[in-house]
C-alpha cells in the first residue's frame, strides 16, 4: 500500500476518523495504531505466489520488537539486582551479554534476508577462482518491506537503554506502536525511541496550523514523486540505465542528472509524506532532508542528505569505533568502516560497497584538506565564485556515486561512464520535456529554504476553503501526470 495509491489515501482518511475519536482513550487509541499498522503493513504486494508473506514478515518485524522490549528491561532491571551492589564487574558483564544478544539477534536477522544469497554467490565466486568449480545455485530471497528502517530503530533502544539514555517504555502496547508507526515504518526517517515514546504516551492535540502543514507537505511530496521522480524514472532514466550503450553522451548525462533528481525527489517526497501524515496524527517526526544538492562538500551533504541515516550511522557505529578520537589514520578508518558499511545498508551488491567507499575516501579527503588549511589559518569561506565551484564540485561528485549506486552492476556503470566520455553528442532521444522537468527540478531545488518555509506557512493561513482549492488543483496536475501503474518508492528495496 504505497503512499501514492488510492488505496492509501482511503485508508488513511479512515484512521484519521478513528484515532481522532479515541483522542482521549490512550490505551484504545494505541491499539488502533498497533492494529491499523499491522494491517498497513501486510497490505503491501511480495507477488502472486508469495501472497502469505506480508503476515509472515509482519511477525519478524513483531518478534523483533518483543525480543528488544524485554531485553531492555532486562537490561535497566539489572542495575536493581542485589548482585550489582556486591558485584560490580557481574553488572557490567550482564548488561554487557545482554546487549550483545539484541545486537545479534537484529543484524542475524539482517544479515540472513538481505546478505545470504551475496554471500553464497560471493564465496562461489572466490572458490571458483582458486580453481574450485561449485555448481551456481540461486537463493531466492524476499526480502521484507522496511527491514533495515525498523531493526535499526529496535537496535538503537537497546544501546539507548544499556548506556542509560533512556528508561525502557513500561506498555509493550506503546513500544509496538513506536516500532510498527505506519507514516515511517517502511522506508523511514529512523526515527530515535526517546523521541517518539514520548509523544505515544501524551494525548494529541489537534492544532490546524499543524494540520494545514502536513495537508501542504503530503501535496509537495506527492508531486515530487509523480511530476517529477516518477516522470523522469519512466520516460528517460529508466531506459538509458538498462542500455547505455544505445545512447549517446548527453542522453547518458541527463540520464545521471535525472536520476540524481529522481532518488532525491523519491525519497524525500516520502519523508514529506510520513511527516505530513504524522502531523495530521499529532505526532511530529524529525527532518530527513535539507535541500542536500546545495552542499559545498561531502561532509555537508551527510549532514543534509537521510539525515536520520547518516547520524545513526555516526552515533551508533563511527564513534562507538572510535570516531576521531584515535588519531588521523583511525579517524580515516573509522570513516571507511562507517560509510562501506552504510552503503551495504542499502543492499547486497558491490556496487553498493563501490559507493560507500567512494564516499569514504571523499570525506577522508575532505577532512584532511579541511585541517591543512586550519593549519595554515585558511580555513575560511572564500569568495563566492569559489563557494558555487565547490558546490557545482561537490554536486557533480555525487552523481558519479550515483551511477554506481543505480547501475546492476560494474559493467553496467562503466558502460554509462565510456558512453558520457566516448559517446556521440546526437540528442535525438533526449526531448525537451527531459530537459525541461531537469531544469525545473534542480531550480526549485536551488530555491532559498526560507522561500519554502514563507510558502508552507501561508498556505496555512489561508482559509479552508482556499486550502481546499490548492488541494483539489494539486490532485488535478497529479491525475493528469500520474501513470496507470503506482510506481513503487525506491527505497522500498532497501
């Protein structure tokens, strides 16, 4: 049930009825949430011979969410047994033992959907260049939809709890609803238990400015998705992707600029999306893009680009490995470790491995020049020519990432990186309408954010009926955009 589907929509206005009923019956309103969510999540398509698999995967998500629920308060329970007080070293062990169970248990299960097959095909692979011939055997894996969002959430409240950042939530009920939140649950942000608990356990209230807020932030992500995201996907990017070699070099480049417009517009249009939704619930999630094409340089664009990935990725695995706290070269290590690793958060394939890395090496980069010129007292903002050449840099080094990132495999990213370079510079399948959305993407992209913050707060000004209006115009240009098939969200895959 994506969030571009009519299917949704009536869902949607349907819950809405309902958990505003219950506003002041917490322990009814929570269970409609945990209710409805289930069945959201069971509502999404595995295909005509796994139609079973969405109650399955729902019970790996709820097995998950019970394992970590009562680890944790293990976990905080420990520091009352009579043995702490005698014993400290069992303490610290116990926790110890217990944590590693939870760890464990969240990257096992990671581990077995998504890197099974990569791994079996991986070691085939290596046997068989030392001579060893095994017979491919193909594993066929479906992998559940959301599984790297929510075991990152449940993983994140067993390392909040053990290092005392946080009291486990005493209603399981509550916890479940954290977990299973259906505006996040299948494609983010990763949302932090210690800011959302809190507003699970408080009754709402329903404010119309927030309201009119996420009304205005559902309509921009549902047209970044359909006018822009969708559109580009199906009438350029899609095709060249598959065969580079039957397009020339600009057919090719605007294939990677369209396709770095199209993942941003995807995902962000989401996130816009499960903000939006949450707002109209009462419940206010965390900003997970910050017009991130804008950057000067790569550390930059991680601090605006997923930004509830790239901060859970830095406080739970780069500065548990030591951060910069070990010295130049472990700060470069740790650097590595952290962005290879994110990249094969999205998926088994070295192509995803290729672009943690590339990103790894540029940020290493990036820091050491940075500390050269604090060295030489020249580390300041230069002029602004230097400034945009940094960003128009930055920029275009993210979208050579991106072809590996887009690209089945290394021949097929190669063969779009020869075909820029060595391709003939016909357009005769590059249409202005390409041309045209590319433009019109990259400058609304380019617009001040206080120009989209003015815009947001006076469409909540308006009267009803004009918001009405807006509304209605905003689903005209999306039906008459709109494909007959609901493209999926890109990173459902993830």
């Amino acid at each position: 049930m994506a969030f571009n589907s009519l299917e949704f929509a009536l869902f949607f206005a349907l819950f809405f009825a309902a958990f505003w009923a219950l506003r002041q019956k917490h322990v009814e309103r929570t269970l409609l949430l945990v209710v409805g969510s289930a069945w959201f999540y069971t509502r999404f398509d595995y295909g005509p011979t796994h139609k079973w698999l969405g109650w399955a995967y729902l019970g790996v998500l709820s097995l998950s969410a019970t394992i970590d629920f009562f680890l944790a308060r293990a976990i905080h329970a420990s520091d009352e047994d009579p043995r702490a007080k005698d014993d400290p070293a069992w303490l610290a062990r116990h926790r110890k033992v217990l944590l590693i169970v939870s760890i464990v248990y969240n990257l096992g299960v990671l581990a077995w959907f998504k890197y099974t097959g990569f791994a079996l095909d991986t070691a085939r692979q290596v046997l068989s260049a030392a001579g060893v011939s095994i017979a491919p055997r193909t594993l066929q894996m479906v992998l559940p939809i959301g599984i790297s969002f929510f075991t990152f959430e449940t993983m994140s409240y067993t390392v909040d709890v053990y290092r005392r950042e946080l009291v486990p939530a005493k209603s399981f009920l509550e916890y479940l609803g954290f977990i299973s939140f259906f505006p996040h649950l299948v494609a983010g942000p990763i949302i932090r238990p210690k800011d959302m608990l809190p507003q699970l356990r408080r009754d709402p209230e329903l404010d119309p400015a927030r309201g009119s807020e996420g009304l205005f932030l559902i309509a921009i992500g549902l047209l970044k998705k359909v006018v822009i995201a969708d559109w580009l996907a199906l009438n350029h990017v899609d095709r060249v992707f598959s065969n580079p070699g039957w397009f020339s070099a600009p057919e090719c480049l605007a294939a990677v600029y369209g396709y770095a417009l199209q993942i941003y517009c995807d995902f962000s249009g989401y996130t816009d999306i499960a903000i939006g939704a949450s707002l109209l619930l009462g419940v206010q999630l965390p900003k997970n893009f910050d017009s991130p094409y804008k950057s000067r340089d790569l550390q930059e664009f991680w601090r605006r680009w997923h930004i509830s990935l790239s901060s859970w990725l830095r406080d739970y695995l780069y500065i548990p490995l030591g951060g910069n706290r070990g010295g130049e070269s472990g700060t470069y290590r740790n650097l590595m470790i952290t962005m290879v690793l994110g990249g094969l958060w999205h998926g088994a394939s070295w192509n995803f491995v290729i672009w943690g890395a590339m990103h790894g090496g540029a940020l290493a980069v990036t820091r050491l020049w940075q500390r050269s010129r604090a060295k030489s007292g020249k580390n300041k903002d230069g002029a602004r020519w230097v400034e945009a050449l940094k960003g128009v840099g930055t920029f275009h080094y993210v979208c050579l990432t991106w072809v590996f990132f887009r690209c089945d495999g290394f021949g097929n990213a190669f063969a779009m990186l020869r075909q820029i370079v060595r391709g003939g510079w016909h357009g005769a399948n590059l249409g202005n309408g390409v041309l045209l959305v590319i433009a019109l993407g990259l400058a609304a992209h380019l617009v001040p954010e206080r120009t989209f913050e003015r815009a947001k707060e006076g469409f909540a000004a308006l009267p009803a009926p004009v918001q009405g209006a807006c509304l209605f115009l905003a689903g005209l240009v999306l039906r008459e955009v709109s494909t007959s098939q609901v493209v999926p969200f890109v990173y459902f895959q993830f």
